[in-house]
C-alpha cells in the first residue's frame, strides 16, 4: 500500500448555492508510482469521486490533488478519503482530512464577537465558532 499524507488545505468551505459553487481544493502527499493505483479523493458524505492529477510542489516534493464537488453536503463536518486501488482490484483508503462546510451566512452578533480582530480573521473566528458548536 503507498505511504500517503494528507495535506493540509483550508478549514472550512461554504454549502453551495445559487451564487457560490466553490470546490474543496484536496491533496495528498504520495509517491509518483501511485499512478497505477489511480489516485482518487472521495467526499464520504456524498460519495462524489475524482479523480486526483499528480504534481511536483516547491518545498512540498510529490503531490496528488484535486477539486471536490461540494453539491449535495450538508453543513458540518465533511471526511475526504484519498483512494488507490490495489492489485487485487480492491479500493484502499490510504489517508484521510476534514473541513467544515458552513452555510453561508454569519451572524451580525457573531462577528461582533470577535470585533478586535480584523475583518477577514472577524468573520473567520465566527465561522469556526459555530462549526465548533460555541456558536
């Protein structure tokens, strides 16, 4: 089974809707030789599947990535699964990351909350607030 590393990528995204149809941008650190076991990331809520393209990173060395459809997933805590399958034809979970989604919109009073910081970090801290139920 390849060795695999979820990289780190943004915290939380927004639910899709009218206006905003944003992707989870998702990588794994994993060996070039993957490419046999054709690397995929999976939303687990959803089951939305793609398929993942290899890159060489500056300081980052080998990486798998891709964009996530976020269609369809509710708000809350979301699971990626980065895939590979294996000889026997069997797919592997080799390594996993989570994020937030959050519907979008923020509270007033919530932003108020955090009113020292400035405005980006503001409606940031809301976000993370209520993703980690203090909201």
């Amino acid at each position: 089974m390849p060795v695999a590393q979820a990289m780190g990528g943004r915290r939380w995204y927004t639910v899709p809707d009218g206006l905003i149809q944003e992707k989870a941008l998702v990588a794994v650190a994993m060996a070039a030789d993957a490419l046999p076991g054709q690397p995929r990331a999976r939303l687990r809520e959803t089951g939305a599947t793609v398929p993942l393209s290899f890159i060489v990173a500056p300081r980052v060395g080998n990486q798998w990535s891709g964009s996530l459809d976020l269609a369809g997933a509710a708000p809350g805590e979301q699971t990626v699964d980065f895939l590979v399958r294996m000889r026997d034809g069997s797919d592997r979970v080799v390594a996993s990351s989570k994020f937030f989604l959050h519907d979008d919109h923020v509270e007033p009073a919530r932003l108020d909350d955090h009113r020292g910081q400035p405005r980006e970090g503001r409606c940031h801290a809301a976000v993370d607030d209520e993703c980690r139920g203090r909201g």
